[in-house]
C-alpha cells in the first residue's frame, strides 16, 4: 500500500542552486556541486548514459546483484525494511525486496515528483509491499515513518553514487545513514573499482557525447534559471583521470575566451579554464572497506563483479 502525505511545492528556481553557482564560478578554480546535473533533463540524460556500452557501471552492478541475490539474501536474512538513499534504480530494488521478501520499502529522495512516480510505479506491482516515499536530503539525517518501527533496517545505497562525495563528505554521509538507520542497521552500497584509464575515460566521455551533452546540460540550466548568457557552445566536455586522488572529475573547457553574466554577474573564462562539475571516486578492496569502516560501518561481506569491475559491501553499524 502506498502511504503518501502532501509536501510543499518545490520553488522553482532553488536559492541553494542561484548560491552554489555564483560562489563556484567565483572560485580560483571554478567548481560547481555535481547535485545541479540532475535537472529533469539532466535525469533524463543520465538515464540514457546508463545504457550506453561503454558506461560499465550501471549493468555491471545489475548483473552482479542479480547474479549474487540468493548469497546477499542469506546474509541479511528475510523480511524487514529496506531504506534506500535516493530513488533512481526500479530495476535494482525490484531484485532486492524480491529476493528478501522485504515488509516494508522506504525510497528517501529530494526529488517529491521523480519519488512519488517511482514510488507509485512500485506499489502497483509488489501490492504487498508497504511503501513509504519520503522527500528529504539523505545526506542529513532523516527521520523515518513510524509504520517501520521494530522492523530490521536495510539501507540500500547503489550506483556508486557514493563515488561522487569527497571522502571527508562521504564519511560524513555514512555517519548520517547510520543515524538514520540506527545501531545493529546492515547497508549495502555499491562501489565502482579503479580499472584502466582508458576504460574510466570511455565511460565519461562516450563517442555517442551523451554524457557531453549531460555535462553541458548544466549551463543550459544556469541560463534558463539564472538569467544566464552563458555561450553554450564555448565549453567542451572533459573527463579526466586524477591519479592522485583515485577519481574521474568532468569539467567544462573553456575553448576560446568568453565573458558572460549570470544574474547580472560578469564572469570572464580565458580558452582552456574550466570548471569543475562532477568527481567520481573510485575505490579498490581496502580503500573501499577503509571507506566504510571511516564513516562508522563494519563490512561483513562484499561481492565483486568479474574482473572486479565493480564492488557490493554489506556492512553493519
Ligand atoms: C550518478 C554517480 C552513478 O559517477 O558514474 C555518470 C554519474 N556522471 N556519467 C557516476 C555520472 C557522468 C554517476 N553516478
């Protein structure tokens, strides 16, 4: 059944978007939170990177937790609550709460509109299932609906979209999950693994350019929202490989010498500076567990794709 409350309309034009985007730009090294890609479009866009081949990661981790369900199943035992941090991947929770007759779901998402689709899509298949989308930033702590008290708690965090938190922001974001979720609470989160470069860099930046287009879809947005002039077509897409730091970053190059205002700001971009709009941090074996261990999570298990392409860590608070 699905349990629905009202929420306030979202304001159209986020203060906290108008804020990121005139501070980042401002920034010596221009920068802007990887949140604001995930406009409807931008969601879109994604989607469709999800599909592409040589975008690895979303099929690699479907297959894996298809293919190790009935061990991940055994490990965290049946029935209970599954919460997951975000709710993009109908395809994946289907496999979960399947495979542990889950009692309850709980997608969190800041998205009211894309939760309560999804939500109501799911309800309509699992009627057995009670499902209760809640609207708030799952990077804060979350207060959940007492219909899960006393249930066992399943936090369900895949897509590696961990990977787009520094780690001091990504311990912080576990320390928060396990607040929410409470002590003797199990997490399973999905890693991607550091693999070869050119491997990393087909997959941010395909020759199909979708992910081109879902990079630049950022400015396209700051133009409509923010009254911006942004020439659109002077920043190419880049992905590149930050050794040092174990992740791929995206930026947008300038690639002549622009000048263009957003909310009546002028900001000046000499040819090839770029600004910097995505991390994606990739993680071997220790690093991974380290990870988990940092933000307050003991691993108790952890499966790995073939050629250890991408990682699923059970853990315990
Ligand atoms: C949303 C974190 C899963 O980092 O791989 C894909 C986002 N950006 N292509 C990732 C993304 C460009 C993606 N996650």
């Amino acid at each position: 059944m699905l349990k629905t409350f009202d929420a306030p309309k979202a304001d159209p034009v986020d203060p906290a978007f108008r804020r990121d985007v005139l501070a980042g730009l401002a920034e010596p090294i221009p920068a802007i939170p990887a949140r604001w890609l995930y406009d409807r479009r931008g969601s879109e866009l994604f989607d469709d990177i999800t599909r592409l081949s040589s975008y690895y990661p979303t099929r690699t981790e479907t297959a894996l937790l298809d293919a190790k369900m009935p061990e991940i199943a055994a490990r965290v035992g049946k029935g209970g609550a599954v919460v997951e941090f975000g709710a993009g991947s109908a395809t994946k929770i289907r496999l979960l709460v399947d495979a542990i007759a889950a009692t309850a779901y709980v997608p969190i998402d800041i998205s009211g509109d894309y939760l309560r689709d999804s939500a109501a899509q799911l309800d309509a298949d699992l009627p057995d299932l009670a499902v209760y989308p809640v609207e708030a930033d799952f990077t804060k702590t979350v207060a959940l609906p007492a219909g899960i008290e006393g249930m066992p708690r399943l936090g369900f965090f895949p897509g590696s979209t961990i990977g787009n938190f520094v780690p001091s922001s990504a311990t912080d974001l576990l320390y928060n999950f396990r607040a929410t979720l409470g002590t003797g609470a199990r997490l399973l989160i999905g890693m991607d693994r550091v693999k070869p470069v050119d491997r990393l860099i087909a997959a941010y930046d395909d020759p199909e350019g979708v992910t081109a287009e879902f990079n630049r879809n950022l400015l396209t947005r700051i133009n409509r929202e923010l009254n911006g002039d942004i020439p659109v077509d002077a920043f190419a897409h880049e992905a590149r490989w930050n050794d040092m730091l174990a992740r791929i970053e995206m930026h947008l190059v300038a690639t002549r010498d622009v000048s263009f205002t957003v909310e009546g700001e002028r900001f000046s971009f000499a040819k090839g500076r770029s600004i910097h709009t995505e991390n994606s941090h990739k993680y071997g074996p220790r690093g991974g567990r380290l990870l988990l261990l940092a933000g307050g999570w003991t691993p108790i298990a952890e499966w790995n794709a073939p050629e250890d392409d991408f990682a699923l860590i059970l853990a315990e608070a």
